[in-house]
C-alpha cells in the first residue's frame, strides 16, 4: 500500500465541496483511495475504519485539510496529488 498525505493547516472547503471532491478523487486512474476532508473528528473515525489514519492526520486540527491519497500498485502518488489539487483549481474556477 503506498499512502500519500498532505495535511494542509487552516485551509477551509465546505463539505459538499470536498465530497465532490473526493468522489472524482477516487475516479482518478491510479487511485485505490482517495480520502479529502476536513480533519474532524468524525472523518478521522473514517479513516481509522479504512486503515489510513497516522499519527500525523490524528494531530491535525479541526481547520485544516486532508487529503490522504492510496495508490494502486505502480502509481506516481505525487502525480495523483497533483490531478486531485488540479480538482481544487477546476471546483473555484466553476464557481460552483
């Protein structure tokens, strides 16, 4: 299993947002997983269950954003990481 996270500090997306996000996230060629949401404790109970939460997510603050990206075998998570900001950019230009 190869796991990337970013943890981006006091960095706000609404949850619909984010499940947008995270849902075209996970349609990413290369993607297993893709997991981005606010670091609450609720959504840390999410990845717990899936097996992905670190001691550098459980110390994220309510505030900040992660993203947590598990890669199919072979794949470039830095690439991946890339796409799923590129995401970001799409979702601010569309005004939506």
């Amino acid at each position: 299993m190869s796991v990337k996270i970013v943890i981006k500090p006091n960095t706000y997306f609404d949850s619909v947002s984010l499940m947008s996000i995270s849902t075209r996230a996970n349609k990413l060629d290369g993607v297993e997983q893709a997991f981005v949401a606010m670091a609450t404790e609720m959504n840390k109970g999410v990845l717990k269950n899936l097996g992905l939460l670190t001691p550098e997510l459980e110390q994220a603050k309510n505030g900040d954003l992660m993203i947590v990206i598990n890669g199919k075998a072979g794949a470039d998570n830095e690439q991946l990481l890339v796409e799923i900001e590129e995401l970001f950019n799409t979702k601010a230009q569309s005004g939506s």
